[in-house]
C-alpha cells in the first residue's frame, strides 16, 4: 500500500492503531494530536512523522495538511479520527462541555473533509474516513452529547459521500461498538458483549481504505442487529437496552476511574 494517510488523534487508541496497522503494510502514514508530547513518542514508536494539531483551528488543520504532503507528496487518504466522548446525566453535564464535544466530534470532522476535498478533487481521487460511532445511530442514557455528536458525523458523512462520488472520491463513515479506549474509562461493558479492542477497528479500517464502501459496522456482526432493531416498537428496544444493562451504563460508572480522561479533555488533550 503507497498511499499518504493522514491520521487525527493519533496519538493513542483507535488512532495509533490504525497507523501502525497501514504503517505495516507500507502505506506513508502521518500522526496528528492535540497532544503534542504523546503524538511525537506515538510518532518515535512508529518512525512516522507526528505534529501538534488541533482540529477545531482551520489554519492548524491546514498546516497539518501541509506538512504531510511536504513529507510524503499529495494526500489520498485522510482519516478523522479525534473524539471526546463526555458521559453522565443530562442536566450535569456542563455547557462547556457539551461545546467542547460538538467543536471536536462534529466541527473537526467537518473541517478535515472539507481541507481534504478540496486538494483531493482537483486529482480526482481520494478518500476521507470519518470515524463515527454505532452511539451515531443507537442512543443510549447517559451519553447524550456524544450520541448527538456521532449522529451529526454519519449523516454529514453520507451527505459528503453523495456530493463527491461522481468525482473520483470517497468519503465514509466506519461505526465501532464499545471499543477498549480511554473513552469508555470507568465504564463496564454490555453484558454478553465483548469490547472492540483497537486493533479489530485499524483492521477494519485498513480493510475500507483497500476496498471503499459507504459505511461499515465494528463488529461487522453488529450491522444487521441494528438495522432490524430500528424496525423494533420502542418498548422491545427499552427492553433489550435494560438486558443488556445499556439503560444504566453511562450513568452509573466509577467517576474516580475516569477522572483522567475527563480532566484531560477538558483541558484540551
């Protein structure tokens, strides 16, 4: 693979992995983070380029942009990958926090696709990976602002994808389940249903930058379920969601496990 990919929030989770994953099969991969300290060690790690980037700023996405193409030639491939994901009961969740997640979650992604179409149309070819979430399209107690955030992503994403297909380009959505990151610190996980670990998302999306296709589900077992439980009355979905403990999940979680993460999103890590 000898594509340029470009990848946000790399610096850990879902993003490192997938740069490691495309980075072994020869693709010319660049990190790009919030935190600059943990992209250049994720960087080292991977002997990739790395640079401090912030999502939410268009001229620290376009010299991120710029220092890739500077490195490796024209981008084919950009993968939105940075995310928040504060929890917690609606009315405890702050203002600032519910900015906070729809400038990452929503204006970031929206802003990389647009820097990245706009280099890419002119070649006729490119794609853009907006990581989503299956919150985009099941919501969930507890997790208002992000499902709000992850729906805003699928459906700009199909949207986009729509508008730039008779181009040359791609853009699509990849939808993970509960995923071993930091953003699920302090919860549990549904009942009978194992965590995503990373590396089973990278490999789905190493598999949809070979193969492009509008959106794929992680685990792939999960897409069926939810397109026939969208059909479900809303009590049987009620009474799934209590089964599977979803009803509870991100409300009653270990605050101390979490604050960390909290604190560190907050703060504009």
């Amino acid at each position: 693979m000898s594509k340029v990919i470009a990848i946000t929030g790399a610096a850990r989770g879902i993003g490192f992995a997938t740069a490691r994953a495309l980075s072994d099969r020869g693709a010319h991969v660049a990190l790009g983070d919030v935190d600059e300290a943990a992209v250049r060690a994720a960087g080292d790690r991977l002997g990739a380029p790395a640079f401090a980037l912030d999502v939410t700023a268009r001229a620290s996405f376009t010299a991120f942009l710029d220092a890739v193409e500077d490195a490796f030639g024209p981008l084919s491939v950009l993968i939105n990958n940075a995310g928040i994901m504060p929890i917690g009961p609606l009315t405890e969740e702050s203002d600032e926090d519910a900015r906070r997640c729809l400038d990452v979650n929503v204006h970031g992604v929206m802003l990389g696709t647009k820097l990245a179409v706009a280099r890419m149309e002119p070649r006729g070819r490119g794609h853009v990976v907006n990581i989503a979430s299956l919150a985009g399209v099941l919501p969930t107690p507890g997790l208002a602002l992000y499902n709000a955030s992850k729906a805003a992503v699928v459906a700009f994403t199909e949207a986009a994808r729509l508008e730039v297909l008779d181009r040359g380009l791609h853009v699509s959505a990849v939808l993970p389940s509960f995923t071993a990151t930091e953003l699920i610190a302090g919860t549990r996980s549904p009942k009978g249903m194992p965590n995503n670990t990373p590396e089973e998302v990278a490999a789905a999306v190493v598999d949809l930058v070979a193969r492009p296709r509008p959106q794929v589900v992680v685990p792939r077992r999960l897409a069926s379920r939810v397109r026939l439980g969208a059909l479900l009355p809303d009590r049987v979905r009620r009474a799934a969601a209590r089964r599977y403990g979803l009803d509870t999940l991100f409300l009653d979680y270990d605050a101390e496990a979490r604050r960390a993460y909290d604190e560190r999103i907050r703060g504009g890590a």
